[in-house]
C-alpha cells in the first residue's frame, strides 16, 4: 500500500485500531458510522429509483447492538483526544440519538448539534412523509469543563461578517468529488472544509474512525492538517488511496482546495474596476457604477449576485477597498440613466444605462490582498466569493 505524508489509513475494525493510538494525541475526530439503513429501502439517484442497502457493515441491528456499537468505539475515542479536543458525528434519526446518549455517559460535553441542510436531496417516492433533506452532526468536547479550539472569526468570516448559526445550508456530494470512485455514504469535500477549518489549526492531528471515501483525509491534507483514517472494506482503503494519489497533482489540489470552499450561498463580492479619481468619487459618494449591458466592462450577471453583500474597488489592481453594501427598500441595486449620474456629479460614458450600487462608505479590513492584475478581464466586474478576501 502506498504511503503519503500526514496521510494513514488502517485497514482493520476501529475497535481494534483506536487503542493503539497514543493518547491525548488527536485534535479532532469526525465519524460517519452506520446508520443501520440497509434494511432493502429505496430512494432516487440521478433520476432513477435504486435500493438504499449500502452493505453489510450498514445492515441494521436490534436496539441493543447499535447502542453496544456506538457506546464502544465512543468510549474508546476519548482518552486519545487532547484535552481540548473535540468531536463531529454525523447521523439521522435512525442513530444519532443513540449516539448523543453514548457521548454523554461517556463523559463528552455536547457543544452543538448541527442540522445540515442539503440544496439538493432526492424526492421522497412514498409521498406519505415530508421530504428527508438533512443529517445531523453533533459536535461536543472531550471534558466538560476544559475550553475547546474553535475558530470563531473564521467561521464569522465565512458566514459573511455574521455569527454563523446551527444550519448549514451545503450541496451533498458532487460529480467532481467521484472522480476517483464513489462511497455510497460519501461526504461532501465542502461540509468537512467547515469543520476542520472550525476546530484544528494548520499541523493538528485529525482521525476518521470510519473513512470510508476518506473525504476527512482529502480536506485535512489540503488544509494542511494530518490524517488518520480506519476502514474494514479494502475497496474503500483503495479508493481513499486513489484520492490521495490524486492531489499529489498540485493543479488538481488546487482546483479541489477552491472548489470546496466556494459554498454556493455563500456572502458574494462585486468586484469592480474604477480610474483613480473616478473611484475617489465613488467612497465619497457611497456609489458604484458600471455598465448595464454587454459591452466590454458591463456588469456580467452570474450566479451570486442575489447574495451579493459588499463591492470591492480597485483602479488597475491596485488600492484595493472592501465595502459594505446597503440593503435598501427597492435592493441592493438600482438601474440609472446617463443623465441621472450625469446629475449626480459623475461622468459616464459608452451607454445610456448604468447599474448604481449603494455602499457604506467605510472601508472593511480584509486579511488577503488580492493580485488582481494577475487575474483575466481585469476591467470588467465580477462577483467572487467572500473566502478569496479572507486568507483562509
């Protein structure tokens, strides 16, 4: 089996492996176990109707076995967590509990129980139930009286300069996740982007007790975080494997990098190009304006734009400033004419009308400055999204 840097993987049951670990050396863990729903169900994938048994490792059991079963690897788990350390398991109904039981005899503190929203779940075919569109991931620290990591201006960042709620509002997984083959239980690369980038720093130690696709593995080692990841399906070890092998490309761990990071509702940012007077004018006036149109520097209307909160001006990449935009009765912007801008003490050219966007004209810090020259179509607005402003 081939070997990568701050990458292991086991194959072999959990139980087996977790007391071999060193203890107080894990920053986080997050777990996936069964949810015991193999049970001959069915659902829709792709359009088509298929069973919902994923194997024998998710066959369900009596009560008393998914218990037995939680409560014993949870037991096990604590004592290798740091003292601050802390947990993600994610379930439904079906387990999560059982599981919420288990971490509280054993001694967990519950710090949240998160809802993950999926934007894209498939139809309920039985039309006798509201539609199942999320999973639940409890997240609770190794002892209830010591402080645990979490990085909360992290994550207020990505939540667009608001304290980020309970919800999670983030697709299941996408096609350009399966390149290397598919888990039937895969999780999405951007909902463990969260929350690693919430509970580890760059260096911290993070296990996945169940690793199937090692979706866990893939976004530590991109955050440059360690990895140790446990499976007993050696088609599963192998794909982790694959996956790995596929980032040592670094094109390709690039593109995954910012592909995970660029939730689709996340806060978006107009970036717009101004002369040097023009935009000195601009933060006086708390106005932006561009073209409205399709002539070259007009505004290009892509997805994000409804969820677009702050504009960026810059004159030829450089001076970059970062504003908040006003949320008015009539939006967050307004269509003008030549002569009305005219009025306004601006001098607009090449159309008769302009997109006009209200901000606050006190400038926001950012931590990342952007090469903005480096990037094509430099003159022309874009909508970016709020991570490539925060140097995360």
């Amino acid at each position: 089996m081939q070997t990568f840097p701050n990458f292991t993987l086991h194959l072999a049951d959990c139980i087996d492996i977790i007391p071999q670990l060193p203890d107080n050396s894990l920053d986080a863990i997050f777990a996936d176990p069964p949810y015991f729903l193999s049970n001959g169900g069915i659902s829709v994938q792709s359009g088509k109707q298929v069973c919902v048994d994923k194997g024998d490792w998710d066959k369900g059991g009596t009560p008393e076995h998914i218990y037995n079963f939680n409560r014993k690897w949870l037991e096990l788990c604590r004592p290798k967590l740091k003292d601050n350390g802390t947990i993600w398991i994610s379930g439904t109904y079906h387990n999560i509990f059982v599981v919420q039981r288990c971490l509280q005899e054993c001694g967990y503190k519950i710090l949240n129980i998160i809802t993950w929203q999926k934007t894209d779940p498939p139809p309920n075919l039985s039309c006798r139930y509201f539609n199942f569109s999320t999973e639940l991931i409890i997240w609770a620290r190794k002892s209830p009286k010591i402080p645990h990591k979490f990085n909360y201006d992290v994550m207020k960042e990505l939540n667009g300069g608001k304290q980020m709620t309970d919800v999670w509002r983030i697709p299941s997984v996408g096609k350009w996740e399966k390149t290397c083959g598919k888990h039937p239980t895969q999780k999405p690369l951007r909902l463990l982007y969260r929350i690693i980038l919430a509970s580890t720093n760059k260096g911290d130690t993070i296990l996945d007790p169940f690793a199937g696709s090692c979706t866990t593995g893939i976004a530590a080692n991109l955050l440059e975080r360690n990895f140790i990841g446990i499976d007993q399906e050696k088609q599963f070890i192998e794909l982790g494997q694959r996956r790995r092998q596929e980032i040592e490309d670094k094109k390709i761990a690039v593109k995954l990098l910012k592909k995970m990071s660029e939730v689709p509702n996340e806060t978006m940012v107009l970036v717009n190009h101004a002369r040097k007077e023009l935009r000195e004018m601009m933060i006086e006036k708390g106005l932006c304006y561009l073209r409205a149109g399709d002539s070259k520097g007009s505004l290009q209307v892509t997805p994000g734009f409804e969820r677009m909160h702050y504009v960026l001006l810059h004159t030829n990449g450089e001076d970059a400033q970062l504003f908040r935009i006003k949320k008015g009765k009539e939006g967050s912007f307004q269509i003008w004419s030549k002569e009305t801008l005219i009025s306004r003490g601006f001098n607009p050219e090449h159309a008769l009308y302009y997109i006009v966007i209200p901000f606050e004209n006190s400038p926001i810090e950012y931590s990342k400055q952007l090469q903005i020259k480096q990037h094509l179509n430099t003159f022309r607005a874009k909508i970016r999204p709020l991570s490539d402003f925060t140097g995360i």
